[in-house]
C-alpha cells in the first residue's frame, strides 16, 4: 500500500462534500424486474469492491447515458473493468465477465464537462449474457452471494490479515485515519478482505484477479501474500530513504529544497508545475521521433513550461502545444506491400462499372509499388453527386493497406483552415490538414480532400492559394502550419481531391492535380449496382432480412425511370429505401411475413411517378427539335421550340437563356437567313414575321454554346414548313460558316439521350475522340451521325430533307 491511498480518501471526501451541481443519491434497492438485468457501466483501469466506496469519472457518451438512465430509474449499475484500458468504445468482447454491483450515492458534474459518481460496491455478480449495447450496455447477471463462515480457520486468518493491513498502513507517510479506523473496525473477512484489496497497491489486473476469487480462503491467501510483499518493499524504502539522507551532497540537497519550494508554492497557490506531469512530458518528447530541428524547439517551450506557474494563463498555451507536438506522427512506419492484384479486387468489390477510373487506380497503385519514394500525382475525381467519388479513395486506402482519413473543404473560407492560427490567438489550432494527419495516426496515410470546389475566399484569405503548398509535390515536403510555426513532411501523404465542377476551382490549383472525370451512370449500371449494394445496404438499415422482402428487377428499373432523374445512385437509395420501410411496417405488424416488391406495387409503395417519358413529350410539328445539355448533375436533353408571329423580322428569345446561348440564337438565325434559298425558305418571311424562340423549363437558367445545332435545326424546320425527327437529338457549335463545332460533355450527354429512350444522336465530328469514353451500354443502344457542317444536319436530323449542295450525307455510325 503507497501514498496514493491519501489522494483517494481526499478526493471521496471531496465528492461526498458535493456542491451545487452535485445530486445526492440515495441507494436504492434492486427490484424484482432488476433481479438478473443490469445497466453496465464499462470503466478503464479501476476495480471496485463489495462494501468499498469510491469516486468513478465517467467521459464517454455511453458511460455518461448509462449512469444518467440508472439515476433517474433508481437503479444499481454494474461495473466492469475493460480487458484493454485503451479501448474507446469497447464492445462486449472488451469486458472482464466479473464485476461489482454498485449503487451511485452521488452524481456531480465539473465545470469541465466531466461526470463524477460516488458509488458504493454491493455485491460481486457474474455476466450470464449481454443484451444490448447501444446507447449504452445491459447485461443479464447472477449475483454472487458472499461466503462469510466463521470457522477457526477463517477466523485466525482474519486476525492475521488485520494486523498486516495495520502494519502496512503505519509504515505509510501519511495515512487517513479514517481508513486504518475502517481497517480495524472490520466485521467481517470478506469485508476486510475486500477492503484491503481495493486499496492495496497492485495493478488493475491483479485487483479483478483478487475479485474473481470467490472462496473467501483463497481470496485471504491472496491478499496476505501481496501485503506481505508491499510490506517488505516499505520496510526496504524506509531504511534506503535513511541511508541516502544521511549521504546527501550539495545537488541533492538543492533538488530536495526545490520539492519542497514546490510544495510551499502549491499550498500558497503558486504551484510552478508538477513535476511529474514535466518528466512524463520530457520522456514523451524523446520518444516522439521528431526532427532535430522539432525536437530542439519543444525542449526550449518544455523549458519555459517548467518555469511556469499552473495559473498562468500560458501554461495552458505552452502545454497544448507540446501535446500537439508530441501526437503528430513524426517516424515514418514500414511500408506496406501493395498487391495489385488484391487491389483489383477490392475495386471490383465495392464499385460496379468505372472501368476507365478503376484503371487508372491501378496505374496509380502500381507506380507507388515500384517508386515508393517518388512524387506521386495528386488525383481529383470529377463528377456528379451520388457517382461515388467518395468511396473510391476508401477503396484505394484498402487496396493499399493505409489509413483513410477524410478532410471536408465544402464552406471553408478562411485560410486559417488549411494552413492553422498562430499561436498568439487564443484559442490557436492547427489547419484541417495538421488535423487530419494526427487523426489517421500516420504520415504515409490517405487524405480525401472533400469538396475542393466548394471552398471560398472572405477576408481572412484565400483557403485554395494556401492548398497550393499542399498539393505540390515539390513544396509539400517542407509544409509550413502556422500555429506548429516548424516544417512537416507531406510528400508520403496519398493526397485525393473531389469536385462536382472544375470551374470553380482556381486554374493553379487545378494544374497541380490530374483531374479524373466520373460521369453519370447508364440505367443498366444503375440496375446493377442496385442490385449489388444498394438493395443490401437498405435491408440491412431498416432491419429487414433478405429472405423478408424481394424487389425484382422490372421495380428497379421502374424506380430508375420514373422516380429519379440523376447521374449518381444516391436518390435511387431513397427510394429503395422508401419502398423497404413501406413492407417494413407490414412485416413487423406480423400482416405478412414474405413480400415482393414489383413493378406494379410501385405506385402504392413510392407514390405517382415524379418523372414522364421523355419520349412521349417529342411531337411532329415544325419548329421543334431536341438538343443535348450538360449540367453539373449529369446529361439532360433539351427541347428548342421556334414559332412565327406577324412582325417585322425580329427575334425573340425566352426561357431564362445565357449571353452565350443567345449569341448562338443569333447566330443561327444569321445563318438561316444567309442561307434560305439553299433549304427552300422564302426570305419575304423574314420581313413579315417575328421569330419567337423558347427553352422549356423556363425557371432553370440555361447558358453555353452547345444548342447551336439544335436552334439553327428547329429554325430551319419551322421555316421551311418540315419536321425534325422524333428519335433524334442533337448538340454542337455552330459558326457562321456554317461549321459544326466541337463541344464539351458528350459523355454525359450521350449517356442522357440512351436514357430518354432515344435511338440516333447528331454530334460534331471533332468530337469523334470522345467516342471511346461513352459507356458501351448507351454505345449498342444508339446510332451516331457526326456532323461536319449545318448541311449534314439538315439532311439527317429534318424528314424529307437531302443532301444540300451535292455534298455526301453525314457520315452515321451504328453501333
């Protein structure tokens, strides 16, 4: 038994004094419902004992829900010692199967956020089975009755026990007396067994090895042996403490005048730190494995540290930082072996088509395999919500073996974030990037930068120029936060960046990066990955096994069609979502134990479809034709409608257009009227009418050169009295040379018509390189015409129209 017995009782009588935020308690009885069930409160490195008293701190959410749920039902709580005192959130698998019923006498909480209980040990029980673990854990338990025989045996070894725990308590320096008054007054063996064992000075596993013994006999062995040795190491402390005080030399002298200077300031209220808390901090720097330069740096601010007063308001300053400096993961760790073939698979695994990017990851892979060391590129996944951008760097942290850490730029505009405050402010942190590199644990970790097209600039700063440092593979080696104030090594963190749009991100920043496009799937994917992961991930969130509820293909596609309308698979989870919980209700009133979610069902489960059929919107009339339209979201196709009034030749544009959207009107209708004889157009039409030109979807703004096509077709269609066929849509520039011209998101415009049930699309011939890029679904689904000049248009796209000017038909590709 040691010292520390003293703090304890202090720190018992302290809490049992309580205070206006404490709740007194009054122990309560276990009732017939608590007999075998009970709440259990899971606690690190801290055994308490039948008939013992102590202070319990509780910091976890669970721990904390656990002792506010056995207050406010006046019940007892079990405590449990983890197997693992640095577990965080322990699981059932994590806790000693013995414990102590406690009851709670008080509850206080600190200024600081802490929660404090007082709890009294009752009675030893034993875990039969653990019945639930969240919010926080119960258990269904037996309850241990105390052996207490009086037989001579017991009897000489209780009074041989007592004399020991007073000897061992009069060898101590200091000792409450109300501890060697409990000690004395003992009734019974088991309570003075139990006793000595809560405050005899051995490690939390030999104190839960002393509470699993449950022969009364063995359990006094035990106890005596142990004190038997604490006894002899005071006995031997003593008489070295004798022996060095006689031989004290001038040093020694001058450390022991220094404890107790130490001491008269701590009882005057100058305390100038702990030592303790400065050796334990030194020996942390020394093992830390920091650069010469670090290193130097926190011994002087650990200098400074220890010539401080506690209630100095920098102590606390000097003292986070030090703690900063010693978390962040200065040794570099092994590296890890990457299997490329393993790597495949994890990305087969947890993503369905993407074979172009999942090529590329593989690239990426295997150059960091063979040039561990070399400066890898900073990839930037583009596309779409809901495509999974996100997933894949978790997927490539699996495949090569590292941790994953995700950092979130979305809203952030003050350069603070990335690069961290100095630390004259109060308040000083390091940036996110700092952050998350003490969050993973390691230097050579995954880090997603989330979002990057979401930052912005205030006037704190510009957070995209502070990212140029990070993302250069040249300049990252040495990277700069400005509340550490010393260089960290970037270069082996794996950096990932994503982004729904490419505008917005500053041209430097996007040149330090290699950008990946992910566009939106084809419904085929769509159906497969519903297949393969949504379905699953729903039945498994709303509680439902896969032998309950069945959704067979046709519901899937009729979800895809008629009830999303997107380029990623996030609504379509919803709305699987949505049509699992309908049955779920059924289900769980017990009305069905089997259901099959088809087609037909949908209407009732999910509502009336929010989406039409594309097709069925397309009419024969003059003056209207179908183009093709990139939005941040994915493709979408785009209806130009043109009609005539009586007027004088004017142009009118409506449907919330752009200024480069109504250039190309204008250019377009310039070119009709250039070339109206070549299509059979009587230029007296022009003097008499006005040409009304009109975008559908008039509260969506619209802008971009890709519908000079599609407004130089329906013009030509109106005004020469044709149609434009049904099946057909169309994208590309026009010139007033009458040049189609090269634009950008065929893929995901391609991808958009194969969805609305189209069958022929019209692109510019220059775009021919974008072939390879569009899914092979969509590829099989569609014919493709490419278009070198407005003539080709015309004849391919207009019903009765032929080749203009002897030049051949456009070339038509079908797939």
């Amino acid at each position: 038994m040691t010292y520390p017995l003293n703090e304890r009782m202090s720190l018992l009588k302290a809490a049992d004094a309580g205070g206006s935020s404490g709740t007194p308690m009054e122990a309560a009885p276990a009732t017939a419902a608590d007999a075998d069930s009970l709440i259990i409160l899971p606690v690190r490195s801290f055994v308490l004992f039948p008939g013992v008293v102590m202070p319990v701190t509780v910091v976890r959410p669970g721990s904390v829900a656990a002792a506010q749920q056995a207050i406010r039902e006046g019940r007892p709580v079990g405590i449990l010692m983890q197997r693992d005192p640095a577990q965080d959130d322990p699981s059932p698998m994590d806790l000693h199967r013995m414990g102590v019923v406690a009851n709670i006498l008080r509850y206080v909480t600190a200024p600081d956020g802490t929660h404090h209980l007082v709890c009294q040990g009752e009675q030893r029980f034993h875990v039969e089975q653990f019945l639930k673990e969240k919010p926080f854990m119960t258990a269904r338990v037996k309850r241990i009755e105390e052996q207490d025989a009086r037989t001579s045996d017991i009897e000489a070894r209780f009074v041989h026990l007592q004399g020991q725990a007073a000897e061992a308590l009069e060898l101590l320096p200091q000792v409450p007396p109300e501890l060697m008054a409990a000690v004395r007054g003992a009734s019974s063996p088991s309570a003075l067994t139990d006793l000595v064992s809560a405050y005899v000075d051995v490690s939390p596993e030999e104190k839960q090895e002393l509470l699993e013994t449950v022969d009364i006999v063995a359990r006094m062995n035990k106890v005596a042996r142990l004190l038997a040795h604490r006894i002899e190491v005071l006995r031997l402390s003593q008489e070295i403490g004798r022996q060095t005080k006689a031989s004290l030399d001038e040093r020694q002298r001058e450390v022991l005048l220094r404890e107790q200077m130490a001491a008269i300031q701590k009882q005057l209220g100058e305390d100038g730190g702990n030592n303790q808390e400065i050796a334990d901090l030194e020996k942390a720097i020394a093992e830390a494995g920091m650069p010469d330069d670090v290193e130097q740096m926190a011994k002087k601010e650990l200098g400074r540290l220890r010539r401080m007063q506690d209630a100095s308001p920098e102590y606390g300053m000097v003292r986070t930082y030090l703690d900063w400096l010693i978390a962040l993961p200065w040794k570099l760790p092994e590296e890890a072996p990457i299997d490329i073939a393993e790597a495949r698979r994890i990305l087969d695994e947890d993503h369905f088509g993407l074979d172009k990017i999942k090529r590329r990851i593989v690239e990426y892979l295997a150059v960091r395999k063979l040039a561990p060391n070399g400066k890898a590129p900073i990839l930037c996944f583009v596309g779409p919500p809901g495509v999974g951008k996100t997933s894949l760097g978790q997927s490539i942290a699996r495949a090569m073996g590292r941790k994953f850490v995700r950092v979130s730029l979305g809203g952030v505009h003050d350069e603070a974030e990335i690069r961290g405050h100095r630390r004259t402010y109060v308040g000083a942190l390091p940036g996110n990037i700092i952050q998350g590199i003490r969050k993973a644990g390691t230097r050579d970790c995954v880090m997603m930068l989330d979002e990057i097209d979401k930052m912005g600039s205030g006037i704190q700063g510009d957070p995209s120029a502070a990212m140029l440092e990070v993302l250069d593979p040249e300049q990252n080696g040495t990277f700069r936060d400005n509340y550490l104030g010393l260089p960290f090594d970037l270069s082996r963190v794996v950096f990932i960046a994503t982004a729904n749009m490419l505008d917005t991100i500053p041209g430097p920043l996007r040149d330090r990066m290699e950008i990946i496009s992910l566009s939106g799937y084809t419904d085929q994917e769509k159906l497969q990955i519903a297949r393969r992961y949504l379905v699953r991930r729903q039945l498994e969130a709303n509680g439902v096994k896969p032998e309950q509820v069945e959704i067979d293909d046709e519901a899937l596609k009729g979800m895809i069609r008629a009830y999303t309308r997107e380029a990623g698979v996030r609504n379509l989870e919803r709305e699987v979502g949505r049509a699992v919980r309908h049955v779920a209700v059924d289900i769980a009133e017990g009305s069905v134990t089997q259901a099959r979610i088809t087609a037909d069902r949908l209407p009732e489960l999910l509502g009336p479809p929010i989406f039409e059929d594309e097709v069925a919107l397309r009419v024969s009339v003059p003056g209207v034709a179908t183009g093709l339209a990139w939005t941040p979201v994915g493709g979408d196709i785009l209806f130009i409608e043109a009609t005539k009034v009586p007027g004088r030749g004017g142009l009118i544009l409506t449907g919330q257009l752009g200024d480069v959207m109504k250039e190309s009107a204008q250019a377009a209708m310039s070119l009709v009227k250039s070339r109206a004889a070549e299509f059979g157009i009587d230029p007296a039409v022009f003097e008499k009418n006005d040409v009304h030109i009109h975008v559908p979807a008039g509260a969506t703004p619209k802008d971009g050169p890709s519908a000079g096509v599609a407004m130089f077709t329906a013009l030509v269609s109106l005004l020469s009295g044709r149609t434009v066929r049904k099946d057909t849509a169309m994208t590309g520039e026009i010139s007033l040379r009458g040049l189609v011209l090269p634009v950008g998101g065929i893929k995901e415009k391609v991808v958009a018509a194969a969805r609305a049930g189209l069958t022929r699309v019209m692109l510019p011939a220059r775009n021919r390189r974008d072939y390879e890029d569009i899914p092979q679904d969509a590829r099989e689904r569609l014919e493709f015409v490419w278009l070198e000049r407005v003539d080709d248009a015309v004849a391919a796209a207009i019903e009765g129209a032929g080749p203009s000017s002897g030049r051949p038909l456009a070339e038509t590709v079908a797939a």
